[in-house]
C-alpha cells in the first residue's frame, strides 16, 4: 500500500504576522528593532545606548509589577509560598535594570550633553514602569497585613518572632522586604548614575534637582517592615 506522507516545512513560518520566520512574528521584532531611532535621526551615536537601556528597563519593570500583581492575589488565597516564588522574579527583574545602569556608566559626560538636548522635558518621573511600581506594591502590603490576622498575629514583629511556626508566611514577608529592598538599592544605583554623568548639584529635565533623588533614597515601600527590625531589637534588648 502506497502511503502519503506530507514533511512539514520547518523553514517557513505558520504564525500569523508580517515577520519572515515565526522567530520574528512571535516577538515582534520588526516593529521591537524600529522603536529606536535610525542613525540618521540620532543627534549622537549613543542615543542607540540610551534608549536600549531605558527601554529594557521599561520592559523589565513592566514584568516585575506583573509578578507583584499576581503574587498579591497569591498571598488573598493563601497560597504564600507561590506569592514568594512570584516575588523572587520581580526582585530578579529589578536586580537587572539596576546592574544595567552600569551601561550608562559608558556615556561620556559631556557627550551626553548633547543627547539630553533632545529630550525634552521627558523625566523618569514619569516612568510608566515606576509608576506602575508605585501603584502595585501597597496593596501586596495589604494583602500580606490581611494574612497575619487570618492566622492570628498581630503584626509583622510578631511574625518574625514566631517565624518557625509560620514559616512560608515569614519567607513572604522576606520577600516584601527583599522587594522593597530592591527598589532602593536601583535607586541608589542610579542616583550615583545620575551624579556620574549630569552631576549631583544640577537640575533634571524638569526642573528637579537632583538632591529630590538622594533623598527619595530613604523612602520604603513598606516602612513597617523596617521599623519592626528596630522594634525587635529593643525587645531583645528589653529580655536581656
Ligand atoms: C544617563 C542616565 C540617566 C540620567 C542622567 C538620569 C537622570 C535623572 C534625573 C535628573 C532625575 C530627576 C528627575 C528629573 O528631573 O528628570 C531622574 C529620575 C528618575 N529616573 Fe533617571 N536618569 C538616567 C537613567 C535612568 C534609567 C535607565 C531609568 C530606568 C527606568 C531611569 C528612571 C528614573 C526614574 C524612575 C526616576 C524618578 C525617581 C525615582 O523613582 O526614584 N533613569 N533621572
């Protein structure tokens, strides 16, 4: 019996999309590569740097709040240590964008005097990926408060006291603390960023000054999970 047997193309794409291989139509990388400026458009070569990185930044952001917004469904149902795995990615992602400011570290000073020309008023103020940082985290802190009286704790102090009889509740609120913590450090990071290629006694594209950076530097997401090391320290103190 003579059998037909039809040999898949592998070369050729079955995706929907204007992309030559399924490579190219599942990433979108036609219209991905075209949102930086073509050399002719740029008014320095390193505007191909700087937009590399605040873009990927943008997109690491974007994932990390994503992580945050699920993880603090996680943490409603119950289901911590899912929450933490969650959390951990969204610290991973954040740990990027700040190893990444490294890059920017390669710009010229004076150099990029001329790429901040064509700016703008354009300012991470109005980062959409901090934003969406900034709107994300409370209620993960929320979340995680309405978890410790599910389980009948008062408060976080009281969580890391008993930490071995609520061990996943415990990892959870690490990784909070781990996540706050990551978002300072990027901040920190780019602060000395900043100082390094503008300066740390100028204004930013929006009239900030850039002192407003060092200072944001001491603001938590959480500020009770930083003030329960120093009130478990006292209590140490205190059964001493
Ligand atoms: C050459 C590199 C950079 C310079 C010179 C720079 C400069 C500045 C300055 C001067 C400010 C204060 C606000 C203003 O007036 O603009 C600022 C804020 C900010 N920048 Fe940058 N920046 C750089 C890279 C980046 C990158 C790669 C990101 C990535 C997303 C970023 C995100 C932000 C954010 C989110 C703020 C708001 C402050 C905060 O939330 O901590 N910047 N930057």
């Amino acid at each position: 019996m003579l059998r037909l047997v039809t040999v898949e193309d592998f070369s050729q794409p079955i995706l929907p999309g204007d992309g030559a291989s399924d490579y190219e139509r599942y990433l979108r990388t036609d219209e991905l590569l075209a949102l930086q400026k073509p050399p002719e458009e740029r008014v320095h070569r390193d505007e191909l740097l700087f937009q590399t990185v605040h873009q990927s930044s943008e997109l690491w952001l974007k994932h990390a709040c994503a992580e945050v917004a699920t993880a603090t469904g996680s943490v409603g149902e119950g289901a911590y240590d899912r929450a933490e795995r969650l959390l951990r990615r969204a610290q991973l992602a954040v740990h990027f964008i700040t190893d990444q400011l490294e890059m920017l570290e390669q710009l010229s000073p004076w150099e990029y005097q001329t790429v901040r020309r064509v700016l703008g008023h354009g300012s991470g103020f109005d980062s959409p990926g901090m934003r969406e940082v900034r709107r994300v985290s409370p209620p993960l802190w929320e979340a995680l408060v309405e978890a410790l009286g599910r389980e009948g704790l008062a408060d976080v102090v009281e969580l890391y006291r008993r930490g071995d009889e609520f061990e996943a509740l415990y990892q959870l609120a690490e990784a909070l603390t781990g996540w706050d913590e990551q978002i300072t450090v990027w901040r920190i990071r780019h602060f000395k960023t900043v100082a390094r290629i503008i300066g740390d006694e100028v204004v930013g594209t929006q009239g900030t000054p850039v002192e407003v950076l060092g200072r944001l530097i001491h603001k938590n997401l959480y500020p009770e999970l930083w003030s329960a090391r120093n009130r478990l320290t006292a209590l140490a103190k205190e059964e001493d």
